[in-house]
C-alpha cells in the first residue's frame, strides 16, 4: 500500500492540467491508478452536505462508500453534531483540507449491515463513530487503546483511508467502519443529545483520568463554559470533584451554578476573585483556542497541580516557567480518546445521565449554524438532525 501510494503520488504530480480539481478528487485518482474504477471499490451510493472551497459553505454532495467489508459495521446516520473543528476543517483554517470535504465526527445512528466477522454489533443496535475510523494496529500507542495516538491515525473525515480514498464524515445518509472504531451508545441515553460526546465528551473525560483527577474531592477548573467546557462540568461533578468554572465575563455565571452544577465561578478579569482561588485547585481543563495568558491560571493551581491544555490558539503561548519549576507544577495537552475509554466514557455517562445540552437543527440550517458557531452563538451544541432533514441530492 505504501510504495502504490507513492507511485499514485509522484503520477498526480505529472498531471499539470486539472491543478484546480487535483486535491478535491485524490482519493478517487488514486484509485484510478489501482486496477479498480472508484466505483468498483466504493460502489455503494451516498449523499450529503460538503463544502468546496475556503468559503466553507457546505451544499447537497452525492459520493460513495466502500461495500460493507467483513469487518465493517454499516450504519444509517440518524444525529451528527457540529464541531468547532469542522468549521475549522471547511474553511481549510489548518491547511490541510481536501475538497470536497463532508465533516462530522460526532456520529450516532442504526446498524443496518454488518460483515461475516463482526462480533460487537447486529443490525438494529444504536452504534457511534467519532473522531477515528482507522489506525496501524501494530505501534506501541495502538497496542495499549491509544488509537487516537497512532502516527498513522485515520480521521474520520478529511483523512486518507486504507484503500487511498479520502474519508467522508457524518454530514450524510450512511456510514461503513471497521467495526474496532464503532462504540455502543448504551440505552438510556438520547441519542441526538449523546452525538457530541462521541469527540467532546472523550475530549474532556480523558485528560480527566489520565491525569488522576477523577478521585472525588478533587477541586477542577474548568476554563471555557462552550462545547466542551459544559460537559467537562458535567463529568467533573459526576466523579465527585468540586467545580469552578473560569470564565471572562459572568454572563454565564448563574446558568453554570444553577443549571451545570458548578460549586463556583471565577471571572478571569477580576483580579480579586483570581487572588482569592490563587493555589486552590488540583487540576484545571482549558477549553480556550483564542490566544490567552497562563500565568494566572497556573496561579489557581496547587503545587504539583496540572493544566490540561485542549484548545488550539493559531499563536504560541507565552510559558512562564518559574512557578512550574517551583510548584512543580505540569501544563500539558490531550487528544481526544482511544477506542476503549470512548466507550467507557459513554457508559459513564449513560450512568449518570451526563449529555449535552444541544440545539438540534435540519441539515439545511448547516450554513447558519456554522456562522452562529463561530461567533459562539450556541448552548452548548448544534447537532443535526440527519436522518429526518438530509434529502437525497
Ligand atoms: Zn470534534
Ligand atoms: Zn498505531
């Protein structure tokens, strides 16, 4: 697959004349150069909402997905929520968008096929798929349930899959995985509202536990009350931590005491409130990708606290490391989940009836939601209602 690749690739770079349309349709060159047409190896029909440039406005796509494989689990999309990256993703804001690009990583539907070996799932089940559809199986991170770790990680969508074609998402009628990279949404919880756990909820479950802060008693920051901030509360309280939210302005503060649970909250700007927590907390969960200061955060923390690091500022940020030397204190980052902790994580939350708080819109608001998106016009999440609004293109 490796030196097929490479040949396909040193092809394409011969073929000077379609420069425009060579990116949006690599997956099906490559094809083209394999002895199979795309439609031989993909001949099942799809259809969905894609974007086509860096506008990001995303309409009506017709595509094709890969015959049900002995592996595979083919399921009927019926919610798909929207993520900040795949606003990020439509508008090639980190570079490395195909067109045309179909996102959606929060992913929950009904098994319709399932291939001869498949042992997790029969037709019927109410199944997943977030942010990870394929990895190598073999390095060190994939043998201990870090898929979401592997160097050769397959996105869910906007990734190059196995068989050299690019991966579609969840804005769409159908999808076929391996069933590895399918989870079991446990029974209990809504399956519209449990959609953006599938890559929110793991986003923040997983740094919780990888860092022991999940002892109850534990006192968490939460920085952000957005997508992820909100059910980063939620796990938080449910482990039995106490919880402050961090915040810039206290708009949100009666909603995150009263409504999420939180024991406090602290607006960052407030010198006093800030000096008052100063020391106070074992952990704290930064959902914030705008460009901010750590120093008063690391503040907050106790020594040998921990700052977890889950927004993507497009600048670097300022480390003071003198109060890191001397609390001993650790800022790092994390990445989703592996496979196995995405599926622990749904059954806690099916446990404590943790979901998000969403607003569920039809396929043809997608554009608007995306505008309202970016301007963090939305509490907590936008999740689509597919199955009942996507029309056959
Ligand atoms: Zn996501
Ligand atoms: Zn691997």
């Amino acid at each position: 697959m490796t030196d097929e690749r490479k040949m396909t690739g040193e092809s394409e770079s011969g073929d000077g004349g379609r420069r425009d349309s060579r990116e949006p349709i690599r997956g099906v060159h490559r094809i083209r150069k394999m002895s199979k047409s795309a439609e031989e190896v993909h001949p099942k029909k799809a259809f969905g909402w894609a974007a086509r440039d860096t506008s990001g406005v995303l309409s009506p796509f017709k595509f094709s997905r890969r015959e049900t494989g002995e592996e595979d689990v083919a399921f009927k999309v019926l919610y798909c929520g929207i993520c900040h990256s795949d606003l990020h993703a439509n508008k090639n804001e980190w570079g490395s968008s195909m067109y045309p690009l179909l996102p959606g990583h929060e992913i929950v539907g009904e098994v319709t096929e399932v291939g001869s070996n498949v042992t997790k799932f029969k037709v019927g089940d109410k199944v997943g798929v977030g942010c990870v559809v394929g990895s190598c199986h073999a390095c060190d991170n994939c043998r201990n349930d870090l898929e979401n770790y592997c160097p050769k990680l397959i996105f869910t969508y906007n990734s190059i899959d196995h068989d050299g074609t690019v991966t579609y998402g969840g804005y769409s009628n159908f999808m076929v995985a391996n069933e590895h990279f399918v989870l079991r949404i446990p029974e209990g919880l809504p399956l519209d509202a449990a959609a953006p756990l599938l890559c929110a909820g793991i986003t923040v479950f997983s740094p919780l536990k990888f860092n022991g802060l999940t002892e109850p008693g534990t006192s968490i920051g939460v920085v952000g009350l957005g997508g992820l901030g909100h059910v980063a509360v939620k796990f938080a309280k449910a482990m039995g931590a106490k919880v402050t939210v961090i915040s810039t302005s206290s708009a949100k503060e009666k909603e995150a005491i009263e409504y999420l649970g939180a024991d406090a909250f602290i607006v960052s700007k407030n010198p006093q409130q800030m000096r008052a927590a100063m020391g106070t907390m074992d952990g704290i969960i930064d959902t914030v990708s705008a460009v901010h200061a750590l120093l008063p955060l690391i503040g907050l923390l106790k020594f040998h606290g921990k700052l977890v690091m889950l927004g993507i500022p497009d600048k670097p940020l300022e480390l003071p490391v003198s109060p890191l030397i001397f609390g001993r204190k650790i800022v790092t980052g994390s990445c989703i989940g592996g496979l196995k902790e995405t599926q622990e994580m749904l059954d806690f939350a099916a446990k404590h009836n943790i979901t998000a708080d969403i607003e569920v819109v039809s396929m043809d608001y997608v554009n608007t939601a995306m505008e309202r998106l970016a301007k963090g016009d939305v509490r907590y999440r936008f999740v689509i209602d597919v199955a009942n609004t996507l029309k056959e293109a």
